[in-house]
C-alpha cells in the first residue's frame, strides 16, 4: 500500500485533480483471462456520476472510461490494466472570491500547511471526484468476485438526518436501490428524506449519512492478522473515502453495551444462527454476509456564510457557491461497494498466495 | 505493511502465540539517537499485564520485555529493535474438552478453515496476549513523540454495558485514568461499572466498552492522501485490536444526523473554535487533538454454556472456563495508545520524507 | 514496490504496450514545490526515442508525454503524477508467420506459461517500448537532483562485441556521449563499432554491449541495510531493464582476484583516495562517485533463421523480420542513468524519514 | 520489502548484531502445515558458522537457533516463524585501538555518517555475523522447496584469487561442496587455492572469491514484471549479501561480445538446446535450471596496516586484528543459496497469488 495505492496484490494506483485534465487509475496484479472491457466498467461509473438528479451536483461529467493496457482479445492479460476519463466539464470560473481564503470544513487548511501550496480549483486532489477511479477499478474487482464466487455487493443510503431505516423494516429491499434517487432502500424513508432535502437545498445547507453495506457469498478464511485483518482493511478502505467519520463492522458500537452470552453467534451443523459479528472472527471471514455501515459527515460547500481565515492570518467569511451535493453520502454507495470489493479482492489473493484455493462454502474439517 | 507487520517506515513486526515460548517484535526505521531501555517500555506493558485486578484475567505473566538489538550505549542506532517476552505462565492443562469443539464467537472456527489446522491451547495467534508487543512498540514512539513533539496520549473507558460517560461530564478526568481499576476517566461511572462487573463475574457472563482516545500535540500536516490518510490508518489500527468492532473519528456516527452549518468547525486568528471533525480533515491532522472511539466486543469466553460444533459437524455445548476478562475493553486501553502512537509516529516519517520536517504549531501560510 | 511499481517512497508504477494504445506512469510521492512541465522531460525521452539513426529501430514514435496531473500552476503538488505517451505508430500488419510460434531468446514462452495467454503483437509488455516509461520518471527525479544536490549522471556504452574501452583511456569523456550516435564516450572506439555493427545489419545479426555508469553528487549516508542496500537496489533497478545479464559495482568481478591490502580503499583528511568500492561502503554510500556497469544481450530478433516449436509443441523455423535495434544497449543507455535516478531518489526520500536530512559533503562527525 | 525485511509474500525480518545479545528473525507468510522444527535448520546454519577450519574466523560460535513461535505440534501454523540465535562468543575486549577510527573498506565510515553515532564493537550489524538469519530463514525455503518442487539448490566458490574453475572443467562436482574445507567443486581448484589462502594467512591478507549458483527444478512462469523480474530480485537479494561486488545470470558479462544468433537459446519439443540465459527469460523463470555468479570482495580486516582518518578527521594507521575470515566469500555459499532460495519462494507464492499453481514439468500450452 502507499498514499495513492490501494493493496498488496490487487494494487490499484489512482491520480487526478478534480479540475485537472484528467482521472486515471492502474491496476496491477489482476488475474489474467478474465474477459474485460469498458462496457463492465462503464455501468458502475454512470452510478456515480455527477448530474444524475436534483439531489447531487450540477456538475456534468461524461465520466467514460477508456481501458489503455492489460487487455487484449477481450481478456486481461496479467499486465498491468491502465484507465483514463478525461474531464470535460472543467468550468472555468472566477476563484478570487475563495482563493486565498481556508474554506472550513475543508482540506484546503490542512493541504495548504501539509504541502506548502495550495490547489484551490475546487478541491485539487481532496475532491470527492477522485472516487470515480476507486469505482472504475472496483468494478472490475466485482465483476471477478460475482463470476468466480456469485459475490454480490449490496450498498444503500439507511440514514440521512433524522430519517433511517434498517433491514428489519418491512420495506427494506437491496433491489430497490438501484432506482432510488437517493440509494434509498427502504421507498418511505426515501420519500421522507427527499422532502427534507428539498427544504434543505432552499435553506443553502447539507446533511449527513449513515450507509450500509452487506456482502454475500464471501468464502470462509479470508484476512491476515494480526493487523491485515479483513475488517482492519475494510475499515481503513472506507474511512479513506472522502467525508467518511465512521465505520463499524456487525453490531457496532452497540457491542458495548452487549453481553457475552447475547453477542457470540452460535455455530449449528447448518451454520451460524445470528451474526452479531458482521461476518468475521479473529479478523477473517467466518462465511457468512459481511456487514458494515459508515457515516458520511455533511459538505461544508454550502450557501450559508462561514467564519473562517485567510492564507494571511486574517479573519474573514466565506460562501461556497460551486456546484455541491446536499448529502455527500449518496454518491457515496457505489463508492463504499467499490471498495469493499478492493479489499476483498485484494483479500482474496493473499489467501491464494500463503493457503491455496479458499472454499466456497460452509465446510467441516 | 503485511499481516504481522505494521507500519511502512516505523515498522513492528510481532510474533508469538499466547501458550507458546515467547511474545517478541521487531521495530524496524526507529530514528537513531533515542535513549532507550527496557525502564523506558516496561511500565506501559504492566499497565497492560493481566492479573493486576479482579476485573482482569487471573492469568499472572511478568511481561519482562528484553531489549535483543538496535540499541548501544543506551540509545538507539538505527537498526532493528529486536524485544523478547518470555511466556512463563502457560499453564499446562487439560484442553480435551475444547479441543476438538469450535467455541463461538471466537476464532477458532475462522482459522481452523483458514490454516487448516487448529492450535487450540486457548487462542494461540488470535489470543489478546498478542497485543503485548503493540504496547511494547506504542511504548517507542510514544516515548519520541513525548520528547520530540510533547505529544500526549490519552485513552480511558467511557462506557461498560449501560454506564457511560463523556468530556462533557463534570467528573471526567484524564489524569485518573492510570490509577482507576478500569481505566475510567470519570470517578462516577466507574464506581458504578465495578458494581456492574461483580455481578457479571457471578453470573459468568461478560460485557462489551467503549474506550475513547484523546492526542494532543498532533502537529498539522499528518496523513498521506487518498488512501493512507491519517483517519483511515488510524481505523485501520484499532480495528485490528482483538474484539474491536467500530470505530469513529469525532463526532462519528453522529454526523449522519448534523447539518453542514452544524458540523463544519469555524477557523479564527486563534485557531479553530470547535472539533467536530476529530483533528483530521481531508485526511490529514489539522494540529487540533486528535479524537476516536472505538467499541469492544463482549468476550466469548464465559462459563454460560453455548451451542457450537465440533470438528467433525457434530452440534454440542461448550463452557469456556479459562482464566478470562469479563470485559476486555479494560486492559484495551493501553492498547489503543499504543496504536495510535504507532500510526502517529508512521506518519511522521512519511511525511518528513516527501515534505521534510513538520510544524509544531498553528501556522498561517 | 511491486510488479509495476518502482520504489518505496518516490513510486513509478507503468504501464503500456508496445502495440497497445498507450503507455502511462503514475510518479506517487514527489516532494511538492518542484517546477515542472512536459519540456523537462521530453528531452530524456528525445534520446531514448527510436529511429534516431540507422543504429535503432527504424520504428518512430513522437513519444510525445503528456503531465496529466499533479502539477499546478508550474509545480509539483505532492499529489501523483499522471504521465501519458499516445502510441502512434502501431503498425497494423501481418502476424500470422510468428503468432503461434515461440521466438527463441524471447519472453513469449515464459510470458504464454505465466499468464496462460500470449500477446504476440512485438513483444507486448515485455518490449523494450516499456522503458520510455522509466525515462520519463527518471527525468524527473534527475531533475530534483541536479537540482537540490548539483548530482550528475553519466552513463554510456563501454563496450560492443570485440570494441570496448575504459575512463582510463585517453579518448574517454564523458561530454561526448549526448552526440555520439552510439552513446559512446570514446570516439574512437565509437567509429570501430560502427563499422562493426554495419556488417551486422548486412548479417542480419544483433550484438551485446556494456553501458557504465557515474553518478557524482550522490551525497553519503544512502543505502538502508541489511537488505534494501544502495548498491542491492541499484542491481535490482538495472537487472529490471530488458537484456539486462549482468550488473557490477565498483571494480565488479575483478574483486575475486584482488587482495584486502589492495582493494580498500584509504581515508584521508582530503577524502578516499581511490574508489575500488565504487560510492557504497556496506550498502550505504560513501560520498564518492557511484560507479557500476551492466551487460545488455544481444537482441534474439534477427533476421537469421532460429529453431523453435510452436504452441502445440511442434518444432519449426522462425525468422524475426520487425523494425530491432542490431545493438539494444545503445538505447539502453538513457535508461540505465534513469533507474539509477529514480533508486537514489528513493533511498533519499527514505533516508530522510528516518534521519532527517543528508549533507552534502565530506563529513567528519 | 523494507530495510531489513525481505520479500513480499515469504517475508523475513531480521535483527541483531555481531557484539549483541541475539540475533533473530521472523519469517511471514510461510505456508501451513510443513513439517519443521530446529533440526530442519540446524545443517544449514552449522555449514555457514564460524570456526569450521584454518581458512574461517576464529570466533566460535554455537549457532544453537529455537523456533519460538508458529510450528505447533510439529507443524508450521501459518503465523509468524520467531527465530533466536543467542550470541555466546561476543568476546569482551578492548576497543581503544579502533573505536575512534574508521577502518578503511569498511562500513564504519558509512554508518557513522547516515545514523550519526558508532557502533565500533567489530561491525555491530553491518558484520556477516547478519547472515546467520538468512541462512535460517533460507532453510525452511529450501525444505519446502524441495519437499514440493524437488529443487536442488548449488552453490560453490568457482575463483579464489589467480585459482578458477567452471562446469566445463572434468573435476567439477557439485556433490563435493559440502565436504570440501572452501566449499569448491573442483578438487584440484580446491587444493591449489588452500595452498595459496595458506600464504595470505602468513601474510596477514586477504582475498575476494567467485561463488556460482545453480537452482535446478524452478518451475517455469516465476517472475513478476516488469521491475520485480526474477533476475532483478535475485540481483538485489544477491548484492545485498556483505561484500558482494557484483552478480550476473547465465552467461553474464561475456554477453557484451556474444552476437544474437549465439546467444539465443533454441527451443526443441525436448526442451532448450543450450542456457545462455541462465534460465530467465523476459524476467520469468524458463524452467532450465537458474544459473547465476556472484563475486565477493576481499575482506578488509587484516593485520596489514592501512591509512585512514579518525572521527576527529585526523589521519592515522590501522591494523584490524580481530578474528576474520580470510577470504569471506566461502562462508558466503550457504548465504547465497539461501537468498536464492528466499527469492524463488517468495516469487512461487507471488505467481500462485495472481495466476494459481504453478505448473512442474516442460509444458506446452
């Protein structure tokens, strides 16, 4: 792993500003033969793009992807796999209003000291734009993972502000997501969360979001610990998407206030009968769905006017007027899928490389 | 990184299992020059040893921890750190009734499908007695991050079952953590959980906590976008503390529920006046305290019976006599420091290398 | 590092065919502030182009690259560095006579039985093509050298076939490489091996080489025992360069017929005053010149009849008849000084992070 | 990788000086379920230890190594191997002679430079001594490499001084190694070279040597390009052994002179006809035995007095007493077979990780 490298063997290499010329990604260590082009990747990118609906940016990307290398005959060839989206919609615009000024709630303060310059076209390289790459090279990891495990990768928008759902309401449905303007999937809470985002974007404010994820069809025995744990990582991978400021795997922070004889799931010749656990033991999955939520904490790229400070020292107030997302973590659900299956992927070769083959399903010794 | 190594440039790789010879570590790209001895490492591993309470495992291990390398004329030299525990109370007994049974909500299950094999004498690699040499290691850079930085680390017990407690209460104060029974901040609530434990450990049962962490003099600049951001690193190391099961990083989960106008903290001349975003923004620490909170699960092992299987698909009831923590949490704390001292002080030298040395304080551009 | 990625902390990953779309490099790890733009790198790339004269393949490719990221308004950000090269001259035609059959001296077999697929198209991956790559991020970290330590990298062909000669000899500078057809600093074995190598081209046949390297600057102190030793890495950079048989150090395999009183080398209040060590004393180097050699094979693609078989195991004739270098080592030439570039900015960066900055000159503690 | 890390997947962490209390290592991502215990690497280090005969250091050591971690009922577990050598004969002496002065060839001057501090107890971990651990952990490499693949891995000293010898040669037998006091395969080599290291004795010099590797049963497909080829990694494993100067595969530097149609190796539906590329082909193991050759320098410990500085940059003699080999290169035979074998075990899992098993014999696709 390095700073803009995710995994040890399934290592996915992302560059690329926000307003830059372009967004690309490498992928190397991608197991050769499987059949591959930009028509498998393009769906998921289109999930993520920005202008779909009133409910996130205005900004409008074509957001298509180009495979450059590592494929040939329609198949990967074991090289390493180049992506390219050029960006298009670069609006060129006046910055003199926020240039010198640390937009708060923003990386600008922290990249600004860290580097000694600052970007301040729209966030440089701290950009949420940055996620397309993550989404372009996940996809192609979800495509491995479903083919060669029946994997499938669920994500949805389960809180926003004070509307929630969980899979325990009637309406709660994985397969409605898909057509959800907000990555819902539960039809009232969406309904309910719309209205209040509507009243939100006349206020010139954002909120935040809880979403969750389940995987199913993970083998048993994937992780690496003591650190490389398959929820360390899963952990890690979603805590380095932008705005994310929680992660939980199972029960959560629930666990807390949980018992010994409440929280284990018991083992029956048929399987387990709970999962409390969210799908791994001592850090390896057990084989059951693997369980996660995140929250995603509000843009502070919002019309309401905030104290801030200038590059000089000075106190001064900013407005941020480009073209933002009410509520960050909708976008986001492509994003979380996306990297959860780099990890399990990734996850996946390693367990191939010290231990062979895994099992596809619940065994006995 | 890799499985028992963690860490890119301030490198520990652990081994040893928990009725095994010995427990030891290896700390590889210390800087040279630092004084150093085995005083400087054993009182944060008695913080941790078990047995010091009643509220802590029965097992009595003297941690000595030996100084084998890397250190000459009593500072370090710049090469390997080589640290040694001998295990001298691996009680021989008789393990013919878990042996060949899966105990739930453990790992044994995992690595049994995993390894294919089984080292059953009480957890071997996935036993929290692995933990001792990332107390060990934390004990380093925290003793260089102290000296360097004047960097402060402080973690405590804020919740155990239904007793909780925040900065926001009356009573809380960091500096008793070290001398309270649970490692709680607030004299209130441990008096109250103590109560909670005792009929716990009659009723043979365990219960989960939530411990929370506090660094202070975190210089700005910290974190190596897009991946390896300070926050993630950080999830990722108290998530692969035995038992962790959630992770947050300032206000957490609860920022599903805030405004933009809510959550974005306002920068003065003077600073920033609030930390809703936990030190960290876009990924990198913004020189404010570094905050996280992380929940532990409720140990399994319990003398409640429970249903499991054994090795051959066989459903039977397991009791876990052992000699164990009825709330695991506790002897975490110092386990949590330990990590965020290890990824604070990683991300020190990473950042020294592409950017050379870092700020100490609140600086203006 | 990894398959595709060169390097700790200054990080190229590549990728690209040589009959593909187009080859790519992401630099990750940069240190911000550097000035930077196309025109400083296209000039490395300029030399290693093919079709520069009747010595190197008569393919021609502009190899115009393309900064996609990380750089803003004139300098490096930190953030990766996205570099883009369009292939534009990927000859369409006819690859039945070698499509199934394996080229002796080739990576086409090994290629097939690695990744169980073969890209016949010249060589895909495993063309020499892919090191324009190298040269590309080898500029740019020569440049930050040349810059910050007034390093020099010299390198140039010291033997072909029978014609060879040494920085002892009168003729040898190093000045003279840049405009010498055959990269070779001493003119007069430059005129013998030309003539030598146009009776090859009437032959059909391709001849090895021997490039040496200098590299005068490098400060003392890099190099990062017991394994990631300055001189390890600079034989793993350039064994890594296609053709590559051989790598030597300082007096290289001459050091097996030397005695101790001859080959170390003295210290004296004016520096060492021989360099048998070439510039790396225990891995770390000296402060004196870096100096090492590597052999390049002679290009297997030649228009002389070989025996073979074919993907069914059937044993035939093959004749290579493409556009080839009679003498891949003079094209070698920018690429050896590349890689030693991008490993001594490497252990740069790395000694930094854990020792804080280098000196520049010599030292007595 | 890491500075004292080797590998990616068969990771082996090294510690310990030649004057401290232990040397160690950790060996990471070994396979589960091989037979091992100390009796497996007890040979390997007893061949390298000191102390053998009148041509190796006087220093006597037992070399006694303990599994401490990771075999469990005879079997390796999966987690992490701990490895302890206890140094017995760090023989307390007086340094005065030489503790301000940097001995001219060694690392002293290198060290003190890069970590700002001294060492001077006889080369701390810049001393062979390091090389224990290697051999160690290139023991249990070489007995799973066996045990799957039948690999045979061949080292021997090929030159010493004027004396030389190569596969040709009617007296060459790799089977006499182990019994031949300069680990040499060629008796007559052998005796002419003692006579020979009999008068530097007397003489109080030194000498450098060849060593020759030959690894037979590689399975073909091992290597990852297009920087962590095969050779390139066994290049780097190779140099980094103390006082290697230089390393070449197959037919090495002599390349420089061959034409293209001598040095391609033909392919037979037999198999290769000749191995002029020492059974690496684009980087990737070809299934002919992996020939490599490495020249080690002569030591510079010797009791001929030497110029050189002291840390006061004054100038001064020497005279290195100690207890040194007197030609470091035989001792240096197990280390070269167990770098070559770390290399080919790391590379088996890496290959397995992307592509799955590895295939055994001469195949066809």
């Amino acid at each position: 792993m390095a700073a803009n490298t995710w995994g040890e063997l399934f290592r996915v290499t992302t560059f690329g500003e926000s307003h830059g010329a372009a967004l690309g990604a490498v992928i190397d260590g991608c197991p050769p033969g499987v059949e591959l082009s930009e028509a498998d990747i393009q769906p998921f990118l289109d999930r993520r793009k920005p202008g779909q609906n009133r409910f996130t940016t205005a900004r409008r990307e074509a957001d298509a992807v180009r495979i450059l290398s590592g494929v040939f005959e329609g198949k990967t060839t074991g090289a390493p796999i180049g992506l390219l989206i050029e960006n298009t919609d670069q609006r060129s615009k006046d910055y003199s209003e926020i240039k010198d000024k640390f937009r708060p709630g923003h990386a600008d303060y922290t990249y600004a000291h860290k580097y000694g310059h600052r970007d301040y076209r729209g966030g440089g390289r701290s950009s949420a734009r940055e996620t397309a790459m993550r989404v372009a090279a996940g996809a192609i990891a979800q495509k491995y993972l479903a083919e060669q495990f029946s994997m499938v990768f669920h994500a949805g928008v389960v809180q926003i502000g004070p509307h929630a759902t969980s899979p325990e309401h009637n309406d709660f449905d994985w397969l409605r997501v898909a057509d959800d303007p907000l990555f819902c999937p539960d039809a009232q809470m969406s309904l309910a969360a719309q209205d209040y985002l509507k009243q939100l974007l006349k206020e010139g404010d954002s909120v935040g979001a809880r979403v969750r994820l389940e995987v199913t069809g993970v083998p048993v025995g994937l992780g690496e610990p003591v650190f490389d744990r398959l929820d360390a990582d899963l952990a890690k991978a979603l805590m380095s998407i932008n705005a994310v400021k929680a992660v939980s795997i199972g029960d959560g922070f629930a666990v807390a206030a949980q018992r010994g004889s409440e929280h284990r799931d018991a083992l029956t010749p048929d399987g387990f009968t709970s999962n409390h656990a969210g799908g791994v033991l001592g850090g390896i999955s057990s084989g059951q769905p693997l369980i996660a939520e995140v929250a995603f904490k509000p843009t502070s790229s919002i019309t309401i006017a905030g104290d801030t400070i200038d590059k000089y020292g000075q106190p001064c107030s900013i407005v941020t007027r480009g073209r933002h997302d009410p509520c960050v973590g909708i976008r986001g659900v492509p994003v979380v899928e996306a990297m959860a299956a780099l990890v399990v992927m990734d996850h996946l070769l390693r367990h191939r490389a010290q231990n062979g083959q895994v099992k596809h399903n619940f065994p006995v010794l």
